[in-house]
C-alpha cells in the first residue's frame, strides 16, 4: 500500500483567474481535487482541501475597466461567483482563498524578502516581447509565425521595465538533483520529463515585479514595484497554511502538499515554484500531478479561446454525479480527454443506472417479495466469483495513486461480477429462504463496499444506495471494506429506482 504521509493529505487546486466564469475545464480540475480530499478524507486522513482565485494583473485591472468597475469591486464581484459555483457544484473545499486577502500580502512579502535576504532578488532593466492575455513574456523562438503568442494566438507587444529578478539560473544544478532524487514528485512521466527537458535546456533569470501597473502586492523593499501576478499568485499555497504565522499548521501541510494543476502551467509550477522554495529555505512541494486538458470537439474549453461550456447547467440538467463520473471514468489523470454530453449520458447508464442502479432494484425487488421485506445479513465469504478482495485492494490502489479510472474500472468489475452471479444462482426461481438469503446478502454486502469505494466519486448517488441498505456513512472507511460487514435488517418499501436512465436533451 502507498502511503506518502501517513496522517496529513493537503491538496491544492490552481487559483483561478478572474477574468472569466467558472467553465468546464476548471471544474474538471476541481471534480478532480475534490475526488482525492474525499478519498483521503475517508481513509481517515487530516486532510485540507485549498481553491481560491487569482485576482490580481493587468488582465484583471483591463477587464475590471472594461466593466466600468474598479479592480477590487470587480474581483469581488467575480470572487462570489466562483464560491457559488463550487457550493452549488457541492465541492468540499476546506478554503477559498483571494489573493487580495491582507493576510496573503504579509506572507508574499515575507516570503519574498526572505529570497531578497538570501540574495536571490536582484535589480536590472528589462525588454521582452509580452503577451497581455498570459502575462508572460516570450522568447522570439517562441512566439507563432514570429509575432504571435503560442497560445493565444495574437501579436504580443514589446515591453521595457525597471524589474527586480529572481536568480532562476543559480537553481538549475539544485533543480536537476531535486529531480533526481524524488523521481515520483512530477507525475506522470511524461510531464516529469517535459519539466526536466526546460530544465535541461538553460534556465535565465525571471523579472518578478512590475513598474507599469499598481495592481498587485507591493514589493515591501521598494514600492515603486508590485510583484508580477505569477509570483504572488505561486505563493497562495503557503499562505493557507499559515507560512510565517502558524508554524504549527504549516509543519503539519508543508511539505506533504499535493498541487494538481494543468499542463498549460507545468513551467510555474514545476520549474520556478520549486525553486522559489529552495531560494526562501523551504522543502520544495512533495507532489506536482499534472493533468491534461480537457476538450469539447476538439478544442481547449476555456473563456478566452471561446469555448466555454456551462458545468451549472449541466448539473442541473443531468445531475452532478453524472457530470463527476463522466469526468473521471472517462479521462486518464494526466492525459487529454474530450466531453460530450453524448458521452456522459451513455457512461452514466451504463454505470451508473444499469449496473449500479439495476443490481440494487433487483436484489430489492426480491427482498421484498421473498424475504418479507427486510434486507438479509451477509454471509461470512464473498463467492469466488467477486474476487472481492483482489479487486477491493485494486480500487484502494488506483484511488491512493491518484488514478480515478482505475478505482472506477475495479468497481465495475466488482458490480459486474454480482450481476454474473445473480445469473448463475438465479434466487428469483427458488423457494428456499436461506438460499435466498445467501445470495442477497452476498450481492447487498458487495453493493455496501462498492458504494463505500465510489463515495468520493459519486457521493450523492452512493449516499443514497449506503440509505438504502440502512447503512451510514461511516467518518472513516479504512476498516469497513471488509467482506461480512453488513448486518441487514432495513425495511424495504416499493420504490421507483434509485437511478433511472438519462436521455439526452
Ligand atoms: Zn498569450
């Protein structure tokens, strides 16, 4: 069994920009922090689940004015839209963090005069081709057909400024070692190996601060600057955790840290962060897991490319859970994945509504007909044909690896399993109640532990089979996956099914 901290699990999403809506891409990320807080939540882990926005940068200052606002009345404004979306959305975020907050700007300043102190900050002039939307600069070779910016692709403009810049240079042998001696601190590979290739190529010293806009964090040394938005920004995750202020609580997260973030900003995060927290005297973070992106069509969804596909109206047409289970059966965490609503409906009734749903209408129907009503208890061994325990050990081994699909595939092949085995006893041709019992007791005690496993997937759906079967949501489930558990005794009423089939709209 992995264990990569035995007690804390903090995970921490990417702050979004306020420049746009919560969209379906950031709520793929967020579906999928949730997923593993509730997992290690579960497994009995202190755990801290982090989000918040990004509300800082020319971007944000334009767009406010755009708007007719002033920055913070607009980053307000849009700070509570992202809040209601994830509530609605049901994510369980421990905090949402702004980084407009006062107690953001103290840990920023502290943070960075520790690196000034340690003499890794310095002062110099500054000319670079600049894009407005990334707030990055771009080397030539870079830049789309020599003017355009890579992702964005419009012209960037030319830009001089007196900056202060972070030694990134001094960090390429101590970042080459780092790597090498925590092989698993980027995963997957191929993003470990994409960091490494940045790494290897030559790494130049970053301008972080900025004369030419006054909304951001104020350099504390000199307050002619503001930081430049990404390094504030980077610095959230410490914030949270009481960098400076709760040691406590820092010693506690710091650094058994999990940051999940999109490949788009794998160089902020695996090549400047790290090195950021050597130059402070920091650990650098335990775990970078990189994901893919997520398309509709063919196409990034995200606001500025035009993409955008409203995850609110999803839920409310289809429901949460189908949109969570889609999301995570149907894309490896790391690799690129495409959404349609074609596709959710189908992976819902397959999975969710036929062979969850069907299994547990089934063995309800025959508990009402043939056991008076009340669910049997278990018997004392699973039927080979579940392989119950090397196919529970897989769904513990795939959740605690950070691979959703494979915990999702193990659970199918254990429901699967049960309907084979309804097929094979057949109890609805029998008149005998204590076979009747053996084989509803085996079926219900698998569906308990399934949906025991699914919880951090599917939590309302599983909640409402665990109801069912008269059982609770236990705090932990580290000691509830074992076969014999269920003890029955829950009072059956004639009821429409838990699950029935979506039809796309
Ligand atoms: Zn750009």
């Amino acid at each position: 069994m992995l264990d990569n901290c035995p007690d804390s699990f903090y995970i921490t999403t990417p702050i979004y920009y306020v420049n746009g809506t919560p969209h379906l891409g950031t709520t793929y990320t967020m579906v999928v922090a949730d997923t593993l807080a509730r997992w290690n939540r579960l497994w009995g882990r202190d755990t801290f689940f982090l989000t918040g926005t990004d509300e800082h940068g020319l971007k944000v200052s334009q767009v406010a004015s755009d708007n007719g606002m002033a920055p913070k009345q607009w980053v307000d404004l849009m700070a509570t839209r992202f809040i209601a979306a994830w509530n609605d959305l049901g994510i369980s975020y421990d905090r949402f963090i702004r980084t407009t907050e006062p107690e953001h700007y103290k840990t920023v300043q502290s943070f960075l005069s520790k690196i000034y102190e340690n003499g890794f900050i310095y002062r110099d002039l500054y000319k670079g081709l600049y894009c407005v939307a990334c707030e990055a600069y771009y080397n030539e070779s870079e830049l789309e057909d020599g003017i355009n910016c890579p992702v964005h692709k419009r012209p960037v403009t030319e830009m001089t400024e007196e900056n202060y810049f972070f030694k990134l240079s001094a960090f390429q042998d101590r970042l080459l070692k780092w790597y090498d001696d925590f092989p698993e601190a980027v995963t997957p590979s191929t993003r470990r190996n994409e960091a490494l290739g940045f790494i290897h190529q030559g790494l130049e010293d970053i301008s972080i601060t900025r004369t030419s806009i006054d909304w951001g964090v104020p350099v504390p040394w000199d307050h002619e600057h503001v930081f430049y938005v990404w390094y504030d920004a980077l610095i959230n995750y410490l914030t949270a955790i009481g960098y400076g202020s709760d040691d406590t609580s820092f010693d506690r997260y710091w650094p058994h840290v999990h940051h999940l973030l999109g490949k788009d900003i794998l160089r902020f995060h695996c090549v400047w962060w790290p090195a950021m927290c050597m130059a402070a005297g920091i650990d650098p973070p335990n775990k970078l897991i990189v994901h893919g992106w997520l398309l509709a069509g063919g196409e990034k969804i995200s606001k500025s490319r035009g993409v955008a596909v409203d995850p609110l109206e999803i839920a409310n047409e289809y429901g949460i859970d189908a949109m969570r289970y889609y999301l995570l059966k149907e894309t490896h965490l790391g690799s690129d994945g495409d959404f349609s609503i074609e596709g959710m409906v189908s992976t819902y009734n397959a999975d969710i509504a036929n062979n969850l749903g069907n299994l547990l209408q089934r063995c309800l129907a025959l508990v009402a007909s043939k056991l008076d009503g009340v669910t049997p208890a278990c018997p004392l061994e699973p039927p080979e044909v579940f392989a119950f325990q090397e196919r529970v050990d897989r769904v513990v081994h795939s959740w605690e690896s950070f691979q959703p699909v494979g915990a999702l595939e193990a659970s199918m092949e254990l429901l699967r399993s049960a309907n084979v085995y309804l097929e094979q006893t057949e109890p609805w041709k029998s008149s005998s109640v204590e076979y009747i019992t053996v084989v509803i007791g085996a079926v219900l005690e698998l569906l308990r532990v399934v949906s025991l496993l699914l919880l951090p997937a599917v939590p309302e759906s599983s909640g409402r089979v665990l109801s069912r079967l008269g059982v609770e949501v236990p705090l932990s489930i580290r000691d509830e996956l074992i076969f014999g558990k269920y003890r029955g005794g829950a009072a059956i009423e004639k009821s429409a099914p838990l699950f029935p089939r979506l039809e796309v709209e």
